[in-house]
C-alpha cells in the first residue's frame, strides 16, 4: 500500500479519540489568539492588501478584521498572521509549528462546509497525526539541509485536514495530499523576514487548493510521497518509506503521546530553554545585566542553522537570535511581544549585553534529545561568581504544561491587540 493509501484511509476513517480531540481545542484556542495579535502586524497587513485586491467570494472569515475573501485567501491570511510572532505552537516530533497551517486551513474549510466545532477538532487531529509521521520519516535530515517543516509537512498536513472536513473518501483524500505533496514548499533561509510567516499562510492555502482541486477531478500520482521521485527523496528525508511510523496511524496519537508545545515566548523555540534558565538563574541570584561578564550557551549542532542572526536589526530577525533573546532575558527578566518592537530593539542595556553573549555547538547537548530542546547555560559575573545549568525543554512543553491562568493571560494578551 502507498504512503498516500494509508494516508488517505487515515482521513476518511479514523475514529478520534477523546484526549486527542481535548488537546486540539486547546490549541485551536491558542492559535486562534496569536493569530489576533499578528492580525495588526505588517506582514499580515499585506497579505489581506493583496486578497482584497485579488481575492475570491466572500465565502470565509479573516481573524482580527472584517473581511471575508475566498478559502485558499483566507487561509492564506489567517496562517500568516498565526505564525507572524513566532508565538504559535511547535511540535518536536514534525519539526513544525503545527496548528498555524491546520487551523487556518481548518477554519474556512469548516465555514465551507458547515461543519461543527466538534469535526474541526477532529480534522485538526488527523492533519497533525500524518504531519508527525511525515516528521518521523523525513526529519532530521529534511530540516537540515533547509526545508521550513512547517510549510513542507504543514501543506500535507492541512489538505488532510480540509479533505476530513470536506467529507472526502479515502481515494479522493489520497489526491488531496497527493496534489498537496507538489504544492510542498518553504526554506529555512527565509528565517527572520516576513516570507517564515508567509510559509505558515502558504502551507494553509495550498492545502485549500488542494483538497478544493482534488474535488475538481484534478489527478495526481498515487506515489507523490513514496515513488521514486516522490516526496520524500526530492525532500531529502530519512528514510525514503513510512514503515512502521504509517502502521500506528490510528494506534498511536503523538498528539497525547508526545503532545505540543505551547510557546509562552514569542521567539523560536530553539530560544525557549535558554530564555527559561536565564530568567531562573537572574531570579535565583538577583544579578543584574551590568553585573554579567559573559553568558555562554552551549547548544545541538542544529541550533546555529536556525538561529541565525546574532546581531539581529529587525524584530523579526530578533525572534532568530539566541544572542539577542538571552540578552533580553538578563536585562529585563521578560521576553514578550514587545521585546521585539521598535523600543525593545533599540533598549541599549540590551545591545550592551550582546558581545558578551556567546553561542557554540557543544557536542555533549542534543544527544538522543530533539533538535532545539536542550542548552548548557553558563553565566559569570563580574564579582568572580559563576552559575552553570543543563536544561531540557521549558515552560510550555509536554512535559511542563502551561496552567491554564498561563493560557488564558497569553490568550487575552494577544486578542486584545487586535479586538
């Protein structure tokens, strides 16, 4: 059986269980507020210009405004101002922020078809579960060599999705995602410029399109993620099949399993556990920034790849910045929206701390670990005292979830900044 049969079975038939179904609505609600806060950013903006410009019937909602434009446009709006913060989701097994592209494909694909919450929930599940086994499969080498997970996997990902809302059968779902697998597309090296937030939208939009041209009677090859020339050999993935990562579809639910990440930063993650030992170690022992010395940061070998900008001179270039993220950190004892506006940026106790920061690959860090998650930070002050800490995650992961006072002040955060 192809990947795309599997797939496409998974879509038409998969029975969603109750946890699965709990963590989607938390992170359908999440979403939806960082989507509201990056409604107002420039990026955002732009995109909805040129969908009231050339966008279709106004058949869908855009979040944060008035409009309502075609599907693929409102996708394409709603996904881009989900990831404009970097304050959206991330999943350690797909290498991806998951919910930007599944929920802003999922929410006019549900308008389109008058689907309950209920069945947006559950067709959110199934775009996340076929995104982690492409992430099984594909990372880490896909990531590596510069593809943008969250627009790759993110695309397949969000044409499972509309093609579960839509009430496809399994053969027209596996050329949904068959037509989705060509769509797939976005680079790391667009990190820190307003294309990253533009991959999330495009993801959601292209999955749209897909499912919306797969209803049309477009055909595609049943072996667009496995053939020889599939997907997963022109994306440079691990392994070239899905083995035994397709055979738990329906068995295992990595969202319970290995669950998502909610960021209570917003930043890359990869900044997330160094921000969260920072503000621990400057909270535990009262220093301040012109007490620092030096802060060394010791991270996985795929950690300098994303962030990529030391001397960062834009917010968004700021959010791929662990230099500029831990500076934040020590000097203020927040990291938030507001870190990288235009006051946050030019903050000089901030950039007087940046050439004392330093970041190199320490090979004893990420092994056996995910890509990002681990950091050895060491701070010395100018007094001769020195702290050193091995951290693994932060706040906001699996394993140190969010409360829900923390969900609801980051919600109310974000939403107020557009409503």
């Amino acid at each position: 059986m192809s990947a795309l049969s599997t797939f496409g079975e998974f879509v038409s038939s998969a029975v969603v269980p109750a946890a699965a179904r709990d963590a989607a609505r938390d992170a359908v609600l999440d979403t939806v507020g960082v989507a509201l806060a990056g409604s107002v950013e420039p990026v955002a903006r732009r995109v909805r210009d040129v969908a009231r410009a050339e966008g279709g019937a106004p058949r869908c909602g855009v979040l944060g405004v008035a409009d309502r434009t075609g599907a693929g446009w409102a996708a394409l709006a709603n996904g881009t101002a989900a990831h404009a913060h970097d304050f959206d989701d991330m999943c350690f097994v797909s290498m991806a922020h998951p919910s930007a592209p599944l929920v802003a494909a999922g929410l006019p694909a549900a308008e389109l078809a008058g689907a309950s919450g209920t069945a947006l929930l559950d067709a959110y599940c199934v775009g996340f579960e076929i995104e982690a086994v492409l992430g099984r499969v594909m990372n880490p080498t896909h990531y590596e060599q510069g593809w943008h997970a969250t627009a790759t996997l993110g695309t397949i990902g969000a044409a499972a999705t509309v093609a579960r809302l839509l009430g496809q059968d399994a053969r027209t779902a596996a050329r949904s995602m068959a037509i989705a697998a060509s769509e797939a597309s976005g680079l790391k090296e667009s990190f820190g410029t307003m294309v990253k937030p533009l991959q999330a939208g495009l993801a959601a939009r292209n999955g749209v399109l897909a499912v919306l041209l797969a209803e049309a009677g477009l055909t595609a090859s049943d072996r667009a993620i496995d053939g020889p020339q599939g997907l997963l050999v022109a994306m440079q993935a691990r392994r070239h099949e899905l083995g035994d990562a397709g055979a738990g579809l329906g068995r295992v639910w990595e969202i319970v399993d290995s669950g998502i990440t909610v960021k209570l930063y917003p930043s890359c993650a990869g900044t997330h556990p160094t921000i969260d030992t920072l503000l621990d170690l400057r909270a535990e022992h009262r220093f301040v920034a012109d007490q620092v010395e030096q802060v060394e940061i010791g991270v996985d070998a795929v950690t300098p790849t994303v962030l990529i900008h030391d001397r960062p001179t834009s917010g968004l270039e700021g959010k791929f910045s662990l230099h500029f993220c831990a500076a934040a950190a020590v000097a203020r004892g927040r990291v938030d929206i507001e870190t990288f506006e235009t006051a946050g940026l030019a903050d000089p106790v901030i950039h007087a701390l940046l050439p004392r920061i330093t970041m190199r690959v320490d090979p004893s860090v990420g092994v056996e670990q995910p890509p990002l998650t681990e950091a050895v930070v060491t701070v010395r002050l100018v007094d001769g005292r020195s702290f050193e800490r091995r951290v693994r995650g932060a706040r906001g992961y699996p394993g140190r979830p969010p409360t829900a006072a923390e969900l609801d002040r980051k919600f109310r955060g974000c939403a107020e900044r557009a409503v």
